[in-house]
C-alpha cells in the first residue's frame, strides 16, 4: 500500500469521514458519518451514530509513532514502523481497514446523552474477531482478521443484526489493500501538478469534501443531490446546491443536472421551493434564488436543451413565488425577518444573523433584488437559446428591479449600495458585503464601481487580510460571529465573479488570491477547508463562535464551532483556482 506523495497529508481532530453517492448508494437513515479522532490517541474515528463509537488503532507505548500519508474525507493512510494503518468507507453503512501489532483497533463506546462528559467511554472485548454491541435496536459490529502481524477489519452499523453481521464480515475478508490502493489512485484524477504544493493539496481535499458531501439517490430525492456538510445538517440547501454545483461541473459534469432537479422535484404548485430539504423535512422559507446560475453552468455541461426547457420553465415558476410573496408594499423586494429570533433573524437571506436585520422588521434588500434581476437575465438566456417566446413580464420587472437598486439603493456619499427602509425610504447606510452584488448581476455604472473598488483596498471596510468581510470591518457591529464580520468563501466567489464581469480583472486576481491564500493555510495546519474564516486570517477558524451572541451582545447559547469540510468553501475554492489564479477550462 503505496499512497501517491501527490495527495494531501494535513490532518487533525474533527476531518469528516464518510461514504460518498457518487461511489454507491448512500441510505439516508443507515448512514456512518465519521470525524477522525485527535491524533494525540493514535489514528481513529468517532463514529456519529445514534450512539458514539470510537474505532482507534493505539497503543499505550507506541501511540505517536505514526506519519499521515494520506488524509481525504473517504480514505485515511498512516505509516508506522511495523507496518500500515489505514481506514476505507466502503459502503454507506460500512467501512473498513487495516492496522498492525501493537496497535491493534479497538472498539469504544459511549451513549450519545452523555459524549460530552469526561471519562464515560467503555471499551468494548467479546473475543479478538468479533465485536457485536446492542443497544435501543442497533447494532454496532466490529470484525478483526489478523494475518500475523496485520489485522484487517470490518465495521458496520444497522438496525438488523444480521445486515450488520454480514456487512462487518465482508468487510474484514475483502482485499483490503487494494481497495485502498484503488481508492487512492481515484484522486489521481484532482490532481493538478502545475499548483504550488500546499495549494495542490488543497485543492485535491475540496474535491474529496465535494465528493464526500453528494448523496446518491436514496430517501431524499430520486436525484443525486448534495448537502453542505454531512454533519451536523445533512440537507440539500437551495444556495448551497448551487454553489457546490460551480465545483462538481468540474469533475461530476453528469450529475450537476440532478442537484437541479432535486431542487425542483419539492418545488409547490405555487411555485414556492422549501429552502432546505431531507427527507425529515422541508424548510418553510426561501434561500437566496441563484438556480438560474446553477440551470446555466449545468447546461454548459451537458447541452441537454429538454432539460434546460424543463429547468426554465420551474425557475420562471419560483420567481413569480418570489415577486408575489416577497414585495413590499412599494413593489421592492425584503426578504422575511424573524424578528422572534434574534440568534437568526433572516435566515432565508442565508445571512442568519447578519447585523443588517437587527432593527429592521422590513427591509428593501439590495441582495434579493440583485439576485432577481440577474436571474431574470438568465431566463432571458435560456429563451434565445431555446427559441422561446419571450416573458416580456418579467423582462420588465428585471428591468424595474436594476433601476431601482441603481438610483434609489445607492449612496453617493459613502460610494455604497445600501438596504432601504420602505416605511420611511431612508436608506441603512449599514456597511455589508451585498454592497457589491449589483457588479455580479450587472447593475453598477463605471463610476459606480469604481466607489466599490475604493472599498476592496480600504482596509478599514473590505480590504481585509482576508478580502470582504460580511460587515465593513471597522463598524461597532462586528465581532466575527457567524455573519456579523466572518469572511465566507461563496460571497468571495460571487464578487470575484461580478468584479471580471465590471472588466476589474486585476482587483478580481488580488481578492482570490489572497482568499485562497487562506484556504489553503488553514488547510495546511489543520487539513480542513472551513465554513468562514476571520478578515484578519490569524485566528483558527473553528474557535470562531456560531451564532452565539444575541443583539445586546450577550451570550445566547454556548459556543458551538465553525463547520469544517464546508461544501461551498470547497466549491469556491476550485472555481477561484480554475476560472481566475490559474485558469483552465470545464
């Protein structure tokens, strides 16, 4: 077993680890999702079940004695002196791996009530092959096979005994070796060899979190459809989707049609499209509407002109839901705020807690019309392309929508595009990156852009260690809580993307670069691309709080993480290298 030296081999406490759709079938109520263990015990998995399961190779003497050789989000390789460690998802509900004398691979559990307490693991000992814990109907099996001194394994998790039994023991008597060996020699294909080393593995773990992150056809749709991150959400996003889809075209181009159409296939009659979607619910609100973008790049790939019709037709359907419930009484769009939940105001913003909405109930929102209008254009698109009868309707409201952003949403004063009261028209003048959106959908005059680019070098607003902050960086609001001053990586790729439409090539080259630049330090330090990162790039990304603090400031709730092996990150990452650092074609 002989990993590639190309591969990434960074690697800490909380890498995702789990079977992915595009390799099989991945049930959606079955599923083992993993993170991997702190290297300080040795190489191992916790295993998120309905209980916690630890598998770990360790030792009491040689438990620091291992190398990474390979770390992807499906495929773990570890080299010691005796010889080789290695973990393998071989099915949705099972996995596989080798291990060596004295490390062994041990089986722990701990009920999940009480995983967050000191000392509450049991290690598990039936007899040297078999493992087999019950509880509350499931069932966890752990199956050794030694080979002098290598041990080979098997573990699966079900709610029937003998599936569990059965799948735990093939996968302790298959080649084990070469099916890591295969499993690693499919990255083969990520690898670009003309990028700077740590860039290179970067790039290679996006593709592997993208992939990992794509569920094949199961309970939640007859599609192949993507969720941000198998843990902690476990849903298809309508933004999310669409963002990941910019990536996947690379690599999966045949599957990007169908995370569009899992979308459509829970759209209502009305037209209305639940903004999340598993098969244990469905999301009562609206995401940011950007399928029009997703609809084209997907077309790019296959030039399947029914399904490009068919995808016309559900997107025309959803703005039309949108135009009828989202405007305000002077025709203008808002988006529903929560004003009963502070930690998340305005969710179907996608910007949950984002300070923009702390004193608002209403808001004219330069971001839902920017999004409209561009989506707009692109159904106007598809009608040339088709040959279809024009929607002079909606041609118009994009119109309408373009102008009203252009003179009514923008601040001469500050060289910004600001959200609007409608009860008062007085304009925010709240400083946020959706700002720059009317350069992505088009709207922005020269002059208008060239107050934007002021603030992409001003470093006290949006010229950042790491460009484009959610909020300006010097307002009193920020304290990188979640969407209140964190840096995300999708709104970097939008910009990015509006700042070559407006012809600021040079400005779009610098902000990915110095994003990427981000990306691909924390992922050397810690081998995880995250959710957010903070504008000041020196700060661990996961010791980022998640909307804790509520408007006064106080805390609401304790800290909960960053996420790691982010989907969008991951896509914006691929695309910011492929389309603007170091181009190439889909």
């Amino acid at each position: 077993m002989t990993p590639p030296s190309t591969l990434p081999k960074s690697y800490s406490e909380g890498m995702l680890f789990a079977f992915s759709g595009l390799d099989g079938y991945t049930d959606y109520h079955t599923q083992l999702i993993a993170t991997t263990t702190h290297p300080a015990h040795g190489p191992g998995l916790s295993l998120h079940l309905p209980d916690t399961i630890v598998l770990l190779a360790e030792t009491a003497f040689h438990w620091a004695q291992f190398t990474v050789e390979a770390a992807l989000n499906d495929v773990l390789c570890f080299a010691t002196d005796n010889g080789p460690i290695a973990f393998l998802a071989v099915a949705s509900d099972t996995l596989a791996g080798c291990s060596v004398e004295p490390y062994g691979m041990s089986m722990f559990y701990c009920p999940t009530e009480l995983f967050h307490e000191e000392f509450t693991f049991q290690c598990l000992s039936q007899t040297p092959e078999l493992v087999h814990f019950v509880r509350d109907a499931h069932h966890y099996v752990l199956v050794r096979r030694k080979e002098g001194e290598r041990i080979f394994f098997g573990f699966a998790y079900a709610t029937d005994a003998d599936a569990a039994l059965c799948s735990a023991r093939e996968a302790a008597a298959a080649d084990i070796d070469a099916a890591v060996q295969a499993r690693l020699a499919s990255y083969e294909r990520y690898v670009r060899h003309d990028l700077p080393d740590d860039l290179r593995d970067a790039y290679v773990k996006a593709a592997s979190v993208l992939k990992v992150n794509t569920y094949s056809p199961n309970q939640g749709s007859p599609y192949y459809w993507v969720t941000p991150d198998r843990l902690p959400h476990r849903v298809a996003a309508i933004w999310d989707t669409i963002f990941q889809l910019q990536g996947m075209a690379y690599y999966w181009p045949e599957r990007v049609s169908d995370l569009i159409r899992t979308l459509f296939h829970y759209q209502h009659d009305d037209g209305f499209i639940p903004h999340l979607i598993s098969p244990n619910f469905l999301g009562p609100h609206i995401q940011p509407p950007i399928i029009g973008w997703g609809i084209w790049t997907a077309y790019q790939q296959t030039r399947d002109a029914a399904f490009l019709a068919e995808a016309y037709e559900h997107n025309r359907r959803y703005l039309n839901w949108i135009r009828a419930h989202r405007s305000n009484a002077n025709g203008m769009l808002g988006w529903y705020i929560n004003v009963n939940q502070p930690w998340c105001r305005c969710g179907e913003s996608g910007m949950d807690n984002s300070p923009r909405f702390d004193r608002h109930a209403a808001l004219d929102c330069v971001d839902l019309c920017c999004y409209v209008t561009r989506e707009v254009d692109v159904l106007q698109q598809i009608e040339r392309e088709l040959g279809l009868p024009a929607d002079e309707d909606l041609a118009a409201y994009g119109r309408q929508l373009a102008a009203f952003v252009h003179a009514q949403l923008w601040d001469e004063a500050d060289g910004m595009f600001y959200d609007r009261d409608p009860q008062t028209g007085e304009l925010t003048r709240f400083p946020a990156w959706t700002a720059f959106l009317p350069l992505w959908a088009g709207i922005a005059t020269p002059e208008q852009v060239q107050r934007l680019r002021e603030h992409l070098h001003n470093p006290a607003t949006f010229g950042t260690a790491v460009p484009l902050p959610t909020v300006a960086r010097s307002h009193p609001s920020v304290n990188v809580d979640y969407w209140r001053g964190g840096v995300w990586m999708n709104t970097v790729h939008l910009v990015v993307e509006g700042l070559r439409r407006c012809g600021c090539h040079d400005d779009a080259l610098e902000v990915a670069r110095r994003a990427v630049e981000q990306i691909t330090a924390w992922h050397a330090h810690t081998g995880c691309l995250y959710e957010l990162y903070h504008p000041d790039g020196d700060i661990r990304p996961d010791t980022l709080p998640n909307r804790v603090y509520d408007l006064a400031g106080a805390r609401h709730h304790a800290l909960r993480g960053v996420i790691r092996n982010y989907g969008w990150t991951a896509s914006s990452l691929l695309c910011l290298v492929n389309e603007v650092l170091y181009p190439v074609g889909r």
